[in-house]
C-alpha cells in the first residue's frame, strides 16, 4: 500500500484537499483519499513534490493526422484551413505510421489515459489496439452528395470491421454531410456513442441561415446543400440519434444555442480544443456562456495537423491564460467530464474502487494555479 502526500490533492470531484493523503495499492487502485495525514503515521508516508490529479482523458483527437505537423498555415480560419488538406503532398505510409506512434506515446507521456479518436482510415488501428490508452474510435462520415449515401455509409461499416477498440459511426459536421446520410448513422446507431464537428467557424451558421459566407463558398458540393433557416446546431439536431453526444469546438456557439441543446436534451457534452481554435481561428470560445448555459464541458487536443503538440495540460493552460477558468475546474473538465462521456467508471476521479492514473502536476502558483510552466508527468506506482 501506497500513502502518497502531495502540496494539493485534485480528486476531479471535489475541492482541492491540502495535506492530504491518496493511499492506492500497487495496481494503482485507489483505496481511500484521506483529508487528515495524521491518521496515518508518517514513516510509511511518501512525498511527492507538486501536485496530483487524476489521468487526463482527451476527447477529442485525429491520430491519423500526426504526420501534418506544422504542414498547414495558421490563422487562416477554417474554410481555408480545410481547402489547404488537398494540396499538401501524399505522405509515404511508413511516416504516416511512426508518427502515429510517435503521438500516442507522447499522450502516454502528457498523463493522457483515455482518448476519444476520430478515424477516417485504418491507419490508426493497430496502435490504438495495442496502446496502453484507452480509445474510442469515432468513424467519421462525410459527403454532402445524397447520391454517395449509402456507399459513405458502406464504407464506413467495412472500416468499423477492422477496428478492434470501441467504436461508432459519426457524421464529421453539420455541413458535410447529406440528410440522408445522417438517416444511415441514425439508423444504424443503437446508443454507441457520437461525436460531431459544431460550430467551429463563424460562417458556419450563415450557411444554414441563408445559404451564403465563406464557408458555403469554400465547399464542393454545396448544391445539395439547403437552407434551414436556423443555426448550424439547430439544424443538425433533429438527424441526432438519441445517444450520447459530443459536441466538438462550439467556438462560435451562441449562449441561446447552448441553452436550446441542453433544454432540449441532457446526452449532449461540449469539447473544446483551444490550441486548435488559436491555430486555426484565431479564436476561443467564451468560456463564461458554456457555464452559463450549464454546458457539460470536455477537453480535446484536436490533431497535430492544427496543434504543435497533444497535451490535455497545455489546452488547460491556454484556456486559463484567456479566461477566468480556475485549475478545479479545468481538472473536472479534463478528467470527470471526459470519462463521464465515454463512460469510463473506473476513469477520471480520485474515488475509492477507481484505478484512474495519477498524474503529477509541478510548477503551479503559489496559490496552486497553473502558469505557463507547469508540466505534468504519470506517476508510476511500481518505480515509488
Ligand atoms: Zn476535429
């Protein structure tokens, strides 16, 4: 047994606990979290220097898309981020793959446990089954050509085939994809869950609104595409099958927006990418309106192709930078919310029975906040 004291214990779901003790047994099983270090006599306890909480889980992430490191150009807002994709030159299958490689075990190394991973090949496949992570595979599906429907959806099936982690068909965003292709999904769908691309850029409503902004002129296809005359969100919501959803970016989802989704259903979770929005958008969310709107919010890296690096931490940092978030919170988002999502009951808090990976936090404030230092490593039960 293991009585590990630390400057500041984050359980994921409670306030932070001073001088406590998380005593885990050597399976990293955590059998109490003790508010009083004096019930325990002090020869037997171990002092780590920083803090701890528990493993990250990171909701939202294209593993597929490691080897596009630094390939596209910042800032330049999504319609041009996507019209960039074809251009870039094909890649040799042997980097795509240890580049995989490569960033699942930086996760490994950035305190990630869990991960929510959207696919649109089987080039992930293989690590993501052999990885000490868990991964929920998000199949994504997309074309606006009602014609091509079936063969999308086809395709999908065959790629779930071969998919050996947990997995479900998702469409890729409320404007990539034909009604009836989100009549497949949503018949298909027996409650696995779903993630979608919302709201990621601010033409994207204008879209649904009256068929014009930039956007709608980016995209090929977009003759099939008709107006709603409601947001992006609202339009997509009744082609939802009634599962749990994860709502991804919501960088210019409106507070009504956010009260309309979650009055009208409470399966919906909002992920944000903050690093990506900045990559890509130059932008974030506002923060305040998802709290606001009592938005059940999770943390994504999103891919290397708009990140220079996948850290739930660093997402946690920049939102705290911007905005009025403070580490209790950032932690419950990256830790309870996300295995709430993926309904991971063994995953995302310090509580008793659990077995959620205790990372180690260092170089915090002196009022336990997190800076631009702060770095985070998994603690190893078996090298204590
Ligand atoms: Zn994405």
């Amino acid at each position: 047994m293991h009585y590990l004291e630390s400057d500041i214990l984050f359980t994921g779901n409670s306030e932070p606990i001073k001088s406590g003790i998380l005593v885990v047994d050597s399976h990293g099983n955590i059998v109490d979290v003790l508010k009083n270090k004096g019930l325990v006599p002090a020869h037997k306890i171990k002092k780590i220097d920083g803090a701890l909480c528990p493993g990250f889980i990171n909701t939202h992430c294209h593993l597929e898309l490691s080897h596009l490191k630094s390939k596209l150009e910042r800032e330049t807002g999504l319609p041009a981020f996507i019209s960039q994709i074809p251009h870039i030159r094909k890649t040799e299958q042997q980097l795509i793959d240890s580049e995989i490689e490569k960033a699942d075990a930086q996760m490994r190394q950035n305190g990630i446990v869990a991960v929510a991973d959207i696919s649109n090949t089987n080039h992930t496949f293989k690590v993501k089954e052999n990885s000490s992570i868990y991964y929920h595979t998000f199949i994504e599906l997309f074309s606006l050509n009602p014609e091509l429907a079936n063969q999308v959806f086809d395709n999908g099936l065959q790629l779930e085939k071969q998919c050996n982690t947990p997995s479900s068909l998702v469409p890729h965003a409320n404007y990539s994809v034909s009604n009836e292709l989100f009549a497949l999904i949503k018949n298909y769908n027996r409650g696995g869950l779903l993630s979608i691309h919302n709201q990621e850029t601010e033409t994207e409503d204008r879209m649904f609104l009256d068929r014009s902004g930039l956007l709608f002129e980016t995209l090929t296809n977009v003759h099939y595409f008709t107006k709603t005359g409601k947001s992006a969100i609202r339009s997509t919501f009744p082609h939802l099958p009634n599962a749990k959803t994860l709502l991804v970016h919501n960088t210019f989802s409106s507070l009504k927006d956010m009260k309309w989704v979650n009055s009208n259903s409470e399966s919906f979770y909002w992920c944000t990418c903050p690093k990506a929005n900045l990559y890509i958008e130059n932008r974030l969310p506002n923060y305040a309106d998802f709290a606001a709107a009592n938005c059940k919010i999770t943390i994504g890296t999103d891919s290397l192709a708009s990140n220079d690096s996948l850290s739930i931490l660093e997402e946690m940092i920049v939102i705290s930078k911007y905005q009025n978030v403070d580490i209790n919170t950032l932690i419950m988002w990256a830790c309870k919310n996300g295995a709430e999502f993926l309904g991971l009951d063994d995953l995302g808090t310090f509580a008793k029975g659990k077995n959620p990976g205790i990372n180690v936090l260092t170089q915090l404030s002196d009022t336990f906040e997190l800076t631009s230092n702060t770095k985070v490593r998994p603690l190893n039960i078996n090298d204590l």
